[in-house]
C-alpha cells in the first residue's frame, strides 16, 4: 500500500493537518483521495535542452562523452571562438572510417534548410541567399526579421455572434447568453432593458422623454405626443402623460392604455373644430375606458392578487394652439408654465388629486407640511376600475407671451416642486430644442436620486408650424 501524501493543511478548506491524519477534522474531506505530489521535476538547461528519457528528476542533461583518448582539446581561434574540429581515432586514415573503408563525399545542405544555431535557438523566418555564410551570432542580431506565419482562417468563436446568428437578442450583461422570450438571459440570469426602460420622441416642435429611474424594475410612465391642423389651418400640440398605480396590478399596461387613447382621440377631434377644452375632457373619459377595459382581460386575472386594485394610472395632458393653452387631469401628475423671459414668473397649471393637497385645500396644513408627510402621495383620484366617480379636471389658458409647458410625472416634479424650482432647472433655451430640456429634465430628477419613474413632455408656447423644432 502506497504511502499517502504528508499534507500540512486540508485541501479543501486550508485546516491545518496533523501527522497522520486521513480525514480532516473540520470539514470531512477525505485525504486518501489527494493524489500524490508528481516526481518529475524536469530541468531545462540553458541552451533549451531537456533531460534524457530516464534522468532522475530534477537533474541535469546528461553530458556529451568525452573525447578519445588522444584528442586535445581545440585551442580558442584569433576570434575566441572556441569551434571544436572533426575528433579521429589515432588508426583512423583522412578520409576513411574506422574499417579503411573510403567514406562517402560529404553531402552539402539543402540551400532551403537554415544552419543549426548554437544554444538550442530556433530561427523562424525565410532563408536568405547568404545564409550558408553568415554565423548564428548575426542571425540573434537581427529579431525583427523574423516573419511568422499568419494564422490560419477558422469559424468565429463569438458566443455573441452565434446568439444573433441563431435569431436571438444577446445578452447586454454577459454578452454571450441568448435572451429567453421572458426577458432574461439564458447564460446568467440578467434581466435584459426592457424597450420602455427610456423612450424619447420628438414631433415637430415638442418632444418627450421617459426613463425608468434608478430603484424600480421597470417604467410605468407612459406618454403620446403629436402636432395637428385646426380648422382654421393654425397649428396645435398635443401632449399627454401618464404614470401607473405601482400598487394596482399591471400599471404600465394602464399608463400605456390611457396615454394612446387620450393621444388618439384629441387628434382625431381637434380637426374636426372641436373646443380644445372640450377634446381634452372627452380624451380623458377615452383614456379612462381603455384602462378600464385591462381589468376584465385575462392577463389582470392572472396576476392580480387578492386586495390589490385593478389597473389603473394618473393622466395630465395639455395641448398648445396659437393663442390658447388647454390643460386636463386627473391625479397627481402635473402641468407647470415657465416663461421664456424668465423674469416673468412661472406658475403651476393643475391641482393634485392627492391627500396632501386635501389636507392644504382644508387648512389642516401648509403646503411644506403637507408634502413632508408620509402620506402626501397617497392619490385620491385615478383612472381605473375601481376609481371613484370620475369628473376629468380641465383647464383654460390665454398666456400673454412666449414659454413652454412643462407636463410630467412625480417622478420629476419631486425634485422641483414649486413653480420657481421647476423653472430653475428647464434649460433657457428649451422652448427651442424641447428634447434636450426635457433631456435636461430627467437628468436633475436621475441626480437628485431617481427613487421613481421619470417622465417630462415639453410643448412650446404659442404653437408652430409642423416642421420647426429642435434644430
């Protein structure tokens, strides 16, 4: 029986060992099992030869044998090469071996075979036509000569390219696994951006940006936006908001649902002449039906548990003509109007459907006070199933010089929520390049923290033309 390995401490979990141990007493780990510790030890020598087959390990080549008696060592040359000459016997004849025999004439090289280099070094490049006269010491002069093959063609090993080119998206976390059809991938497990994690639009002269924020696992905002032709030929804005109920069930199927049919329908009616006013209560009872309908769809039944609300979604809209400013909402999203003149002062456009406003509206509280409380979002009106009875807010306008308003979720106005802070932080020149004020926007609310979604639409006042916008 072969004896086991000595170990001074567990291979598993780096106890120390005593002698003779076969388990170790912390872990278990069987130590019969560790292999033994191999004996070959092989040295190379500095001229890259190895040992012999056979050698003990760890020593050295063997030496070449001496000469035969009688042959003197070369002495050095006028250079200090020490090149030992053709060693024969003393009975041996010039040109004969050993037996008398004449020997064969002595082959020359092939010209394509490169001399032999001292010290085992190896020269990989193409022969030169005087090579058979230069020694291996100019050769080890010149390593930049030295040409190596390129490497042959093969299949690429891209685990990213074999993901797309099987018709799959790839991971952006790994960047090797096939994203599965539930969001995750495959690989390890990361859940992928969702399409909605950031959307920006821009159309015509107002544009929009929505982020997912930094602490929730994904947006339940929503916007639409778009520019129509009144009666008249004059130009008109429309922007709508939403943001979904974290707590009801399938929030941003609610915040999508309401923000498209809202879209649709102040499009569909402001051509037709109908007051903006008007259009805007009507698209927000559309907006109300289209959530409405999620609650019945299998996929709420699905999900929804028990005591959780069905669908449901806060809504703020605005739309924007030549000389008149419409706004609508039901919730907590907001409408706020900054003045291009920025001496002028701004203003707060909606109410919240909110406790904390209830509680200011009542004078149980400021409006500090209020909002420091832990129920100050706590909404009291919403779009859903389960709302109580609805009554759209709306709201008229006639601005008395050039601005931009400002239509966004909680989730920024919670970093700017007075008029004057919103104003602040809206770029001088957003009423002329709105996506980068509302770039602009999401960006104070992502460094103020981003605890919730971000949304932001910015609609310049008056409305222009179809074709101007940011440049």
């Amino acid at each position: 029986m072969s004896q086991m390995p000595q170990l001074s401490a567990c291979p598993s979990c780096e106890e120390p060992l005593e002698s003779g141990d076969r388990f170790c007493g912390a872990c278990g780990y069987d130590l019969s099992a560790v292999p033994e510790r191999p004996q070959d030890n092989p040295t190379i020598a500095l001229n890259g030869s190895v040992p012999a087959q056979g050698a003990p390990a760890g020593a050295y080549p063997e030496p070449p044998p001496a000469p035969p008696a009688g042959a003197a060592w070369p002495a050095p040359g006028p250079d200090g090469a020490r090149t030992p000459e053709a060693v024969h016997l003393p009975s041996d004849l010039p040109g004969t071996d050993s037996g008398g025999s004449a020997l064969p004439p002595e082959a020359p090289p092939p010209p394509s075979a490169p001399p032999a280099a001292a010290g085992g070094v190896r020269f990989d490049r193409p022969p030169r036509p005087d090579e058979h006269a230069a020694s291996p010491e100019i050769y080890q002069t010149q390593p930049d000569e030295y040409l190596l093959q390129a490497p042959a063609p093969r299949v690429s090993a891209d685990p990213a390219a074999q993901a797309a080119g099987a018709g799959g998206k790839v991971c952006v976390a790994c960047r090797a696994g096939r994203v599965d059809d539930d969001g995750y991938c495959e690989n390890c497990g990361h859940a992928q951006p969702r399409e909605r994690d950031h959307m920006e639009q821009e159309s015509g002269p107002l544009a929009a940006v929505s982020d997912r924020g930094l602490r929730h696992h994904r947006n339940e905002d929503a916007f639409a936006i778009g520019t129509t032709t009144l009666p008249d030929g004059s130009p008109a804005s429309v922007a709508i908001v939403c943001d979904g109920v974290s707590s009801a069930t399938r929030p941003d199927d609610a915040s999508a649902a309401a923000s498209r049919a809202a879209g649709v329908t102040l499009l569909a009616a402001l051509p037709r002449g109908t007051h903006p006013q008007q259009a805007m209560h009507d698209a927000i009872l559309a907006a109300s039906r289209a959530v409405n309908s999620l609650a019945a769809e299998p996929a709420t039944v699905r999900e929804q548990a028990p005591h959780q609300n069905a669908p449901a979604c806060t809504i703020v809209g605005a739309v924007v003509t030549s000389g008149l400013l419409i706004v609508g909402w039901v919730g907590d999203s907001r409408a706020y109007w900054v003045p291009v003149d920025r001496s002028a002062p701004p203003a707060r456009l909606t109410e919240d459907d909110s406790w904390a406003a209830q509680m200011v509206a009542a004078g149980l509280m400021n409006e500090a006070e209020a909002y420091a409380d832990e129920r100050a979002h706590a909404i009291t009106g919403w779009l859903g199933a389960d709302a109580y009875e609805l009554e759209p807010h709306t709201a008229a306008f006639k601005p008395d010089r050039p601005g931009v308003v400002v239509v966004c979720t909680d989730g920024l106005w919670n970093y700017a929520e007075a008029a004057e802070e919103m104003a602040r932080v809206v770029p001088l020149d957003a009423s002329a390049h709105p996506l980068h004020g509302a770039r602009v926007l999401v960006g104070h609310a992502l460094d103020g923290g981003g605890h919730d979604n971000v949304t932001v639409a910015l609609v310049p006042f008056p409305a222009e033309p179809q074709g101007a916008g940011s440049a």
